[in-house]
C-alpha cells in the first residue's frame, strides 16, 4: 500500500454505514457516499444479495468514475424458507418501516418454540475497480442466531431488536457498536473484503 488513501464511492447514502465501513476497513481507504456525489441509488431488482451488491457497485462505480463498494443484507429465517431475504427492507411492504417488519415477523413466528426459529443475518459486499470489472472482489458471510418473541434492546435499526445473539445471549440491539461489529455479517464481510483488498493492492 501507498501512503495516499484510496477514493472508494460506497453505494448508499447512509452516512452512518459509510462511517462504520471506512472504520472497519482501516486508514487506507477514504469512502465517499454515493448521495453526497449526486448519484441516486439504482432499483435492486436482482433475486440475490450478490446480484444486489454487485448492480448497485457497478452503478455507484459508472456514475462517479472511481471504484466502488457495495452491500447487500438481510435476514433469513429458516422456518419462513429464507424469507425475508432480499425483501428485509420492504418485508411488510414498499413503504414499510423497521416497526413493520419486525410486527410482521413476529406474526409469522407467532406459534412457533425456540428450536424453531433459527435465523441469520447474511451479508455480501462487493468491490469494483470500474462499472465492467470482470473480477469483483466478493465476500459473503453470515451471522447465525434466532429470533425473539419479543423486541429488546435500543441501538442498532432493522431486525436488531428481535435478532439474539446466540455467543452473548443479548439481542443484536443490545450490543454496542464495537460488539456488534466483531460478531456481524457485515463486520465480518468488511474485514473478509479488507483482505481481499489487501492482498490485491499487496501483490500490485
């Protein structure tokens, strides 16, 4: 690596996620929103969390010039066959918020004991040097845990509440920031991505 940051467009524009990712990473990246350079988010029409990240990567990267970096995540809950999945953001609908979703969840799993509601947060980030880059960096990873009868805990958004760490025994929203970072699927895809980053900027 040089000394001189890395510009890397991040395709969201949650500034909150770009903070986290840029720490996660490390110094050597500097990561600019795609909302703060103009660039409105593209429709996820793909059926996977890869398809996801790598269109809205090659979009952020084709409307800006520089390379990218992408996620896609959700919440995939075995008794409901992987839903929501791509859908966790508009589970209960187009508009819904995250009070919906997790209402909704929780009728699903209404009847349902504890050894059946396992669940995981999976999580894919992309990186693109260019729009048709033909080798995307690509790390896929997961945290596995199940899902409460009830909301606890104040930090975090999404499926935090109801999601249970099965390591701490705490709800994903009981964390803290640095708690959740070490055991998350995105803190584990950020780091996996680090590494791949690492290793191709390494061998030149």
């Amino acid at each position: 690596m040089t000394a001189e940051r890395v510009r890397v467009v991040l395709a969201t524009g949650n500034e909150g996620k770009r903070r986290e990712l840029e720490a996660l990473l490390g110094g050597d990246w500097e990561l600019v929103a795609q909302s703060t350079l103009g660039v409105e988010p593209v429709e996820e029409t793909g059926s996977t969390f890869r398809d996801n990240a790598l269109l809205k990567a090659r979009h952020a990267s084709a409307a800006t010039g520089l390379p990218a970096i992408a996620d896609d995540s959700g919440l995939e809950v075995d008794a409901l066959d992987g839903a929501p999945g791509v859908y966790s953001a508009r589970y209960a609908g187009a508009d819904a918020d995250d009070a919906a979703n997790n209402a909704k969840l929780l009728a699903a799993l209404a009847d349902l004991p504890a050894d059946r509601r396992g669940a995981r947060f999976r999580c894919v980030m992309v990186f693109v040097r260019g729009p048709d880059d033909p080798e995307p960096l690509i790390a896929d990873c997961s945290w596995e845990g199940r899902i409460a009868t009830a909301a606890r805990g104040a930090g975090g958004f999404g499926y935090d509440p109801l999601f249970v760490d099965p390591e701490s025994g705490r709800h994903s929203a009981q964390l803290t920031a640095d708690e959740k970072n070490a055991r998350s699927h995105r803190g584990q895809a950020a780091r996996q991505l680090r590494d791949q980053l690492l290793g191709r900027h390494g061998s030149g």
